[in-house]
C-alpha cells in the first residue's frame, strides 16, 4: 500500500467521536497491516459509513445488514475487548 493511500486511511479513521476516533485508529495501527487485502477494502467501505451506525455497530447496539462489514466490525469489537483484558 502507498504512504499516499495509508495516510488517507488514517486520516479517515479521524471521527467525530473520540471513541471512534480510538477504536479505528487502534486497530489501523494494530491490525489493518495483517488483513488480507479483501478484508482491508471492507474496512475502507466502512470507513464511508456516518460516525452514528459505526458507534451503534461498534458498541453492540445494532448489527450491520452488510455481512461483509459485521465480519470487520467484529473483528474490531474483538481487538478492543483484547486491549481491555490485557
């Protein structure tokens, strides 16, 4: 991936909420690097979607309709929960 396309990744992570704002940039900076190229172009979809549904998704309120984005969303439940118990 170029420097380029990373930089815009992080910069899309940036939210309107700090808790957003957290768990997408941890799990760039944690995570992102070992996905499979599929899974890190759903994580980028993700990214387009407005801060309410990921905050809604990301805390458990509500699920995704897309499967392909609860496959990611889980997996970022799953790396903050892991930082939690560690």
């Amino acid at each position: 991936m170029e420097p380029e396309q990373f930089s815009r990744i992080v910069w899309a992570c940036r939210r309107g909420m700090l808790e957003l704002d957290v768990l997408l940039g941890n799990f760039l900076k944690e995570v992102f690097v070992s996905l499979p190229i599929n899974e890190k172009n759903i994580f980028i979809q993700i990214l387009n979607e407005n801060d309410q549904d990921l905050f809604n998704w990301l805390m458990k309120k509500e699920e995704p309709t897309n499967p392909h984005f609860l496959l990611i969303i889980k997996k970022i439940r799953h790396h903050a929960d892991y930082r939690h118990s560690a």
